[in-house]
C-alpha cells in the first residue's frame, strides 16, 4: 500500500537543485487548466476535493500513457494478456484480501480548529501532547480510518447490501486467475494486465492531482512458481525502470526505494517503489511488490474453491503460485510527465525592440504528446488556409493533429510550445509554388524545409530517433 512518509533528509535541497525554481505545483496545476489537461470536478459548485476532471489535451495525454503502457505489456509480451474486471465486486472479496481489516490509515482531529490529520504525518510530539501542529488546540485520540468507499446495491441500505468502490485493480485479476488460464491455456510464468479506476477515501488530497479520491491504476500481476518468485521480482525491477527511460523521463529524477519491515503492505514479502522527484519532493509513482501466494491463498479459503495451479509439465504438480505485481498510478503518471516535460527559458525575441523573451514549453516525448504536429498557415488568405487543411487532413491517418490560424506566428508557436506540441508545420507562399512547408522542432525551435509528400516518413522518423535535449 503506497506510504506517504519521505525518507529523504535533502529533500527540499536536492529538489530546489534539479528543478532550477522552474516547475512548482502552482505553476503547473495553472498550466494544466489554461490549456485544457485538467480541470476541477465540479468547479462551478465550488468544486469537489479529491477528484479531477480530465480535458481535451489531458484525455489525449492519459490515453496516450495507457496505451503505452498497455503496449510495453501486452503487445510485447506473449505471455501477458489483459482484463478489464468490474469495479464492484461481491464484499467477500475485501474480506479475503484483507482490505476490510487493514486499508486504514491513522486519524486525528483537532477539537478547536476542526483539521483533521493522518496521525502518520504530523510531528511526533504533537501527536504525544496531542496538541495540534496548525492551531495548538487539543487532538482526539488516535482512530483508524478504513479507506474503501462503501455504498449499497439494490434498493434497501442494510448491512447485507454494503458493496466497495474497488480500492485497487489487482483483485478483479486475483479472482479471474483461473478463468483466464482455462480460457487461454495459460502456462506459469505468465502475467494479466489491467487498467482501470481505483477509489480511496483519501484523508489528505492536496498537491494537485497527485492523491485523489478517485483515481486510475495500471497494474499487472504476473504469476510465477514458487521458488522463482525473488528472480522474477527483480526482472520486473528491471523492466518497469527501463519503461521510464523509454518514456524519456529525466532518469536523475527516479530513484529507488525498498520498503522496510514497518511500511510492507499487509500483503507483501518485499517492495520497492519507483520514485519520482516532483517539485514537493521525492515521492512514490509506481510500487513493484512480491505477494506471494497470500492473495491466492486467502481467496481459497474464503470462496472455498480450489485456485492451485495444476503443474501439467511437471506431473501434474499442483501449487498456489506467487505473485509479482507492478502497480502504477495513471493519472499520478500524468502528473509527474507534466512536471518532468515543464519548462521555462529565455529565447530571442520575435517582437521588435525585444532581444529576449519567455517561454514556457512541455518537453514531452513525441510518441506521447497530446498534438504530434499542428498545422499552422502564415496567413489565411491567398488559399494558404485552404491548402493547410489539406495537408492537415493528409496527416491524421497518422497522427493526432491541430490547426490554428488565429494570431501572429510567432504565438502560436508558444501556445503550441505549452501544448507540448512536438512539429509545427507552417503553410507560406513557397508552399504554394513548390509544394514545400517549413517544420519546427519544439525543443531546439530549429526549422528546415521539407517537401508535403515527405513529411509522413520524416516525422515517423523524428519520432522513432526522437531524443531530449533538456
Ligand atoms: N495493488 C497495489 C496497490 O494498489 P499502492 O502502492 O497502494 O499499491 C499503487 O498503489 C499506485 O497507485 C501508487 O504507486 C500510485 O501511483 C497510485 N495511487 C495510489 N493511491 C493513489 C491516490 N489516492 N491517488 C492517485 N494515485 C494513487
């Protein structure tokens, strides 16, 4: 279960160092609703705590990291397949995976001012005087708080109708583990990949998008003999921090993180995190977690159906196996690629008088980029327009496109630029005469010429060779 204590003592040193004082949270959550990636649920009700909504550039970014992700697991693995499980599942479910017993985190309240706090994350000897860090009032004793949403199916609210919002995506893989390998012959070590919505009454949701009460998760459960299981693990170690690079993240901001004795879920023999520096510091984007065959075992015995393995190349050895998970947050995805493509710089200026202005610009991978290349006609009369759209429509087959034709050339390159817009390909009066367009890289701002019936090939190429300069 993800841990929100940081072990790091610099923190605020080594983050203040690698982000220069360029991306802080406020900077980014503004960004990220000026240009249409997230916005607050229900705004004009004041809004609603712990859950975001998702815009135009935002869904276009989330679908493309999914299908990443998705991709990295499936497509190029032959022995992962998907599941898409239902988010309600029968109650027994969350008694077996211990989820009624232990999803708690510590509560406290202070009497006068009424905050509330995770008893976790407050200093210790305000939790000792029980006096509050924020106001100095008195604290209530310390409660356990169960973090599954409940609600009730059907029309009477009893006890025999309680139903939970799914905490966490791997059970629906848990308890569809037999079905799959019947239904696919599925041979040990094989894995079951899932992307889907997580609910958790979170406590403490600030910090943007990072902890929220409803969220998504991309988890892959990969189910392997006992015995085996330390090797697979440290594979899995492995492939998730090479997935990262691939994304082209800044690698210096990912480190590792084992979880020691006192922070292992209740399920885990051992886990690491892969952490990310965000500018309020080091904290957990995706958990590579050994549970061995405690899921398995604890929905044996409360279904009473008979989940081991039967071992046909080994005479027909029967087992539970072990289970080596990688857990990542999506949206918590998005966040750190909003915060990893951020930046700001100066550049020569395209206003007479002005040597230099300010750009802010997302540097993000191309392959992930909400718009791969924005169509951009110098003027829209003489049919520049017109012929921008043709080259336009030419390009979608391929990539998700834009046009603007509003304002001078040189803004549209910035809104692009904070788009994360990779290519622009600008329409002129040589376009007309010879079929050629100018296309701008975002990152150097560096522009060639190149003949309309190439630019498929050429931006295929940009992309597969694409490498950050910042
Ligand atoms: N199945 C294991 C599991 O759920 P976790 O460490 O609790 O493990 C995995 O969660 C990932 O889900 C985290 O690393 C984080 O990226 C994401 N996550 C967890 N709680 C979240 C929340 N409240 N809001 C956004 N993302 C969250």
């Amino acid at each position: 279960m993800e841990q929100t204590t940081n072990p790091c003592n610099t923190e605020q040193e080594t983050t203040a160092n690698l982000y220069q004082g360029k991306a802080t949270m406020e900077k980014i959550t503004s960004l990220a609703k000026r240009r249409g990636f997230v916005f607050q649920s229900s705004e004009i009700y004041g809004g609603q705590n712990g859950a975001w909504d998702y815009g135009p550039l935002g869904i276009e970014l989330k679908n493309r990291i999914s299908q990443t992700w998705w991709k990295e697991m499936t497509q190029l693995n032959d022995d992962i397949v998907g599941l898409d499980a239902s988010i309600l599942m029968h109650p027994r479910t969350w008694e077996a995976s211990g989820h009624v017993e232990n999803f708690t985190d510590p509560l406290v309240d202070c009497k006068k001012c009424k905050t509330r706090f995770r008893a976790d994350q407050i200093p210790e000897e305000n939790l000792s005087a029980k006096k509050c860090p924020e106001c100095g009032g008195e604290l209530t004793d310390t409660r356990k708080f169960n973090l599954m949403f409940k609600t009730n199916i059907g029309p009477a609210e009893d006890s025999a109708s309680v139903i939970y919002l799914r905490p966490e995506t791997a059970q629906g893989i848990y308890v569809n583990y037999k079905n799959i390998i019947q239904s696919n012959r599925m041979k040990l070590p094989f894995g079951i990949a899932q992307i889907g919505k997580a609910f958790r009454n979170e406590i403490v949701t600030k910090n943007f998008i990072f902890r929220t009460c409803e969220f998504e998760q991309m988890e892959m459960q990969y189910f392997v003999k006992p015995g085996t299981d330390e090797e697979w693990f440290n594979e899995w170690r492995k492939r998730r921090w090479a997935f990262y690079e691939k994304l082209g993240v800044k690698m210096d901001h990912l480190r590792w993180h084992q979880h020691g004795k006192d922070e292992l879920a209740h399920y885990a023999k051992d886990a690491y995190d892969i952490e990310y520096l965000f500018p309020m510091g080091w904290r957990e984007l995706e958990g590579i977690h050994n549970r061995s065959d405690y899921d398995l075992g604890r929905h044996t015995k409360y279904s009473g159906k008979d989940l081991n393995y039967i071992d046909q190349d080994n005479a027909s050895e029967r087992y539970l196996p072990f289970i080596i998970e990688t857990s990542a947050g999506l949206t918590r995805t998005l966040l750190m690629l909003l915060c990893d493509a951020y930046d700001e710089e100066l550049v020569p200026s395209e206003k007479e008088g002005a040597a230099e202005e300010a750009r802010t610009v997302l540097r993000f991978h191309p392959s992930i980029a909400p718009v791969t290349v924005a169509v951009l006609p110098l003027m829209k009369k003489d049919g520049l327009a017109e012929l921008a759209q043709d080259i336009r429509t030419g390009l979608k087959e391929d990539f998700a496109t834009d046009y603007d034709q509003s304002g001078a050339i040189g803004r549209r390159y910035r809104r692009q630029d904070e788009a994360g817009t990779p290519f622009c390909i600008t329409i002129d009066y040589e376009s007309k005469e010879n079929g050629t367009v100018t296309l701008r890289f975002r990152d150097s701002m560096e522009q060639i010429r190149v003949n309309r019936t190439l630019l498929t090939d050429c931006l295929l190429k940009e992309i597969r060779g694409y490498k950050r300069i910042k």
